[in-house]
C-alpha cells in the first residue's frame, strides 16, 4: 500500500469522530432526494441544518451540497441563479 493512503487511512482510523452518528446530514440528505421540494426550498432547509451543525458533522455538509447539485438539474439550477431569495 502506498505510504500516503496508508497515513491517510490511519488519520481517519484515530478520528474520534469516526463512525458517530450525523443525523443533521442525514436529514439534509433526505431532503436533496426529495423530489417534491424546489431546489431554492432545498437550499433553504439544508443551510438551516448546517448552521445547527458542529465539528465533523459541519465538515460533511460540503459532501451535502455536492450532492444537491449532481442531483439538480441543470436548468432548475440555472433558473434559481437568477431569483431573489
């Protein structure tokens, strides 16, 4: 194994947080899926779980926000670019 993953795998493997429960972004996450919200009512609720968000849980929500815009159509994302909030 590469000595670089090797170190890598071991920072993580000490992580005290590791393995904790985020249930902040598990709900955020249910909220990217779900197909009956807006993407601006998304991006409402999931910034409100992340400013309730501590410590690792809060690292993670760059993992949330990557997901919603994979998940985003482009267009939909396009046209909440140019709508007031």
């Amino acid at each position: 194994m590469d000595k670089t993953l090797a170190a890598m795998l071991a920072r993580a493997d000490a992580d005290p947080e590791q393995g904790l429960p985020t249930p902040l972004v598990d709900a955020a996450l249910v909220i990217v899926n779900d197909k009956t919200l807006s993407y601006i009512e998304k991006q409402r609720q999931i910034d409100t779980l992340q400013q309730q968000a501590k410590g690792r849980e809060q690292e993670l929500f760059g993992e949330v926000w990557e997901s919603l815009q994979v998940i985003t159509p482009l267009e939909e994302i396009t046209a909440a670019d140019g709508k007031p909030e």
